[in-house]
C-alpha cells in the first residue's frame, strides 16, 4: 500500500511537472522553445546511456571506462582515459579501483609516469557482452544516416560545443578566476 501510495504521488508530480512545463512554454518564443527541446533531447540521451549502464549492470563510469578501452582495442593510457570519458580524474580512479578489484582491468606503467590501463581476460568478455553491443548499435545507427546528414550533425555539435567552451572562457575571465576544465 506503501509503494502504490508513492507510485501514485510520484505520478502526480510528474503531471504537475509536465502542466508547469507546457504553460511556461507557451511564453516562450519559437527559438527558446526550439532549444529546450534541444536539450530535453539530450537529457533523454542522457539518462537513455544511463539506463543501458544499469541493465549491463555497470556504474555510469565503469560503463565510459570500458568503452574507451573496448573502442581502442582494450589499452589505453589513463591519461586518454581521463579525458575522453568526460569524468573527473577522482572519479575514473574510483571506477579503475572497483574494476581492477572486479579482476576486469589491470594497470602498468608506461614510463614510470604515465599509467596505462588494459582489459584482463575476463575484462574482454564483459566487454563483449556490455559495451560492444552499444558500440555496434552506435555504429548501426550512424551508418543510417547518409553522409550529408552525418556530416551536418557532428560539425553542429561540434561548433556549439567551442561556442559553449567560449562562453565559458570569457566568463571564467570576468570572475579572475583560472578554471580550465579542457
């Protein structure tokens, strides 16, 4: 009765979220709009990648961690990794710690700095049955699209995102502060 009683609530909410959504997006104008459906798009993306973390049974991180290394044929410096997975460097030794725990990566060095990290034996066969099913449905959806439309799609994210790190710049210089996060 408890849990019906919860469903029912969260239920209700996400009615009244959807109504104070629909009457604020009458106010809008027509780019406004067009951009909030730009980034509900993305959070659905988002929170879609996250869904398939969990059915693989994986951390969203973990999940970053072992596609990098499964798309670049199971080692990769950790450096690589760090950047590439969009994950603070805390956060992917974390993921590293739980999965070399798990027995499915290990760690070397390179030279006596830099750190590479490999998928074990057992590494490559929860690759094989998690991440590279996303990366073949990646791929079967990007070779769906002809060449224009593909072309169009990357070099759009591509400029929002330099005009987006742009902002952020001149912003982060307004404030005299010295954050770069790329």
């Amino acid at each position: 009765i408890f849990m019906k009683r919860k469903i029912k609530e969260y239920i209700y909410w996400q009615k009244y979220d959807l109504v104070l959504f629909l009457v604020w997006n009458r106010t809008m104008s027509n780019k406004s709009k067009s951009f909030t459906r730009f980034n509900i798009v993305n959070w659905e993306i988002d929170n879609l990648y996250h869904a398939i973390a969990l059915k693989f049974g994986l951390s969203d991180s973990a999940m970053n961690i072992l596609y990098i290394l499964s798309y670049e044929n199971g080692k990769a410096p950790l450096s690589f990794i760090c950047r590439y997975s969009g994950l603070q460097k805390q956060t992917v030794n974390s993921a590293l710690r739980k999965l070399e725990d798990e027995g499915l990566i290990k760690l070397e060095s390179i030279n006596g700095k830099e750190k590479s990290v490999l998928l074990t034996e057992k590494g490559k066969e929860k690759a094989k049955c998690t991440v590279d099913h996303l990366i073949e449905w990646e791929n079967d959806i990007i070779t769906s699209f002809d060449e224009k439309d593909f072309s169009l799609l990357l070099s759009m994210n591509e400029k929002y995102l330099n005009q987006l790190k742009n902002h952020l710049a001149q912003y982060m210089d307004e404030e005299n502060e010295n954050w770069n996060i790329w």
